[in-house]
C-alpha cells in the first residue's frame, strides 16, 4: 500500500500532522490511522476470502487479468517504445474465413471515385 511512499514524505507528513494537530492530538490520530487501515485490509481479506469460496476454481481466472493489469503499474515508456521500434513484429495469427495469405479477406468493396464537379455523399446523422 505504502510502496510508492518514501521515507521522505513520511517525514514531511509527520512534521504537517505536528503543526497541524499538535503535539497532544498527534499520537491519537496515528493510532487511529493505523486502526483504519488495518479495518480495511481485514475487510479486503474478507471480501477476497469470501469471493474465492463462493467463485472456486472461476475466482483464479478472474485473477489473471487483474494480475496482467497490475503489471501495468510497473510500466516504463522508454522500453516500450525501444521494444516497438527495435524489435521484430510478431507474427500474425491467421483466422478462419482465411484467404490465400492466410489471413482474413475484405469484404467491403473499395469506395468509387467521386466523377468531376461531383459532391459527395452527406451522412446527416454524423454532423
């Protein structure tokens, strides 16, 4: 939870909570902080408890994308686009429906130019 927060801005939290609350009032809200996030991890232990008996096996593959997601915390833009512009594409999977190259063809007939002096079509739902 803390993972993100250094002792730097401890410190600097520490030292506001003493202007601000005092020296009296200050070890009472800390405890009290620590009581509520310690209520809040237990009813997230609960919660997760509960899922997983009620979802079994299903609970699991509810997890992986979280997990994947999770990842995403942990990303650095500068090796993403190392990896985009450096590395080999991978390969595309081909479908069913496949044409000759393998993969899927299209199937929407490319539009006809526009003859001269010719307007064009006027969609009014998209204005």
């Amino acid at each position: 939870m803390f993972d993100s927060i250094g002792w730097g801005e401890i410190l600097v939290l520490v030292v506001a909570g003493l202007f601000i609350l005092g020296p009296d009032r200050l070890p009472e809200a800390a405890a009290w902080v620590g009581r509520s996030i310690r209520k809040v991890r237990e009813y997230a232990t609960g919660a997760r408890e509960q899922l997983r008996g009620e979802l079994g096996p299903e609970f699991d593959e509810l997890r992986k994308p979280l997990e994947e997601l999770r990842g995403l915390r942990d990303f650095n833009p500068r090796t993403a686009v190392q990896r985009t512009l450096f590395d080999d594409p991978p390969e595309p999977k081909p479908t069913n429906g496949t044409s000759t190259t393998g993969f899927v063809k299209d199937t929407k007939p490319a539009p006809e130019p526009l003859a001269k002096n010719e307007r064009p079509p006027i969609d009014p739902d998209a204005t």
